[in-house]
C-alpha cells in the first residue's frame, strides 16, 4: 500500500490499523515474544509453580509452567518483551524457600494461550 505522506512523517502500524504518529494513539500493542525458561535447583516442593503464575498475570504474559522428572521447572511465556524480563528476572529470585542454581532462557517460536496455567 503506497501512501503520499508530508516530509517527516512515516506510517506506524498499530493493531492492524494504518495510523499517522501525530495523531493521538490511546493504545500501542507491544511486540509479542515468547520464551522458554528452565529453572534448576531446589525449585519443586517450594511453590515456584504459583510464584511464577502470581507474576505471570500481574505482568500480563500467558503460557504455562510444570515441574519436570527431573526436579527442575519448566514454562514457556508470551507477552511484552520487558515484561518476560521482569518475570526471568523474579525466577533468579525465586520464593522464600527456593534455591536457584541455574535459569536458561530461549527464544521460541510463538504459540496460541490466552492465560497462564500450571500444567501438572
């Protein structure tokens, strides 16, 4: 789609609409990102599960977390690309009882979820 613009002013897209940036936006969608995330240590027994989902919702990010058979937890996040790292950045943390010895973080490909669940 060609559109004859003045000088200076360029095209943003935003949630599918075709908007000039000096015009008043209410609301600019953030690009959508997803992640995987790891957790080892001693991370199951702890309440690690609901301490990422608690700050998973309160970020506004979707996807699930689960323990693994090997003791280590395991999620896959979408959202706000800051907010996924205020999120990985609470799971070096971590609750009161747990003890973080390593998180891995990798890009993946995006997927469908509209809230944030544990899985079992």
């Amino acid at each position: 789609m060609d559109i004859d613009l003045p000088d200076g002013l360029k095209v943003v897209k935003v949630s599918k609409k075709l908007i000039l940036p000096n015009l008043l936006v209410t609301k600019i969608m953030p690009i959508k990102k997803a992640v995987s995330i790891t957790v080892q240590g001693k991370v199951q027994g702890v309440g690690f599960r609901y301490f990422v989902k608690s700050n998973a919702k309160r970020l506004n990010l979707v996807g699930f977390v689960k323990n693994q058979k090997d003791g280590s937890l395991y999620g896959e996040i979408i959202g706000n690309e800051d907010n996924i790292k205020k999120l990985i950045a609470l799971c070096y943390k971590g609750p009161l009882l747990s003890q973080i010895v390593e998180v891995k973080v990798k890009d993946i490909k995006l997927f469908e979820a509209t809230q944030f669940v544990i899985l079992k």
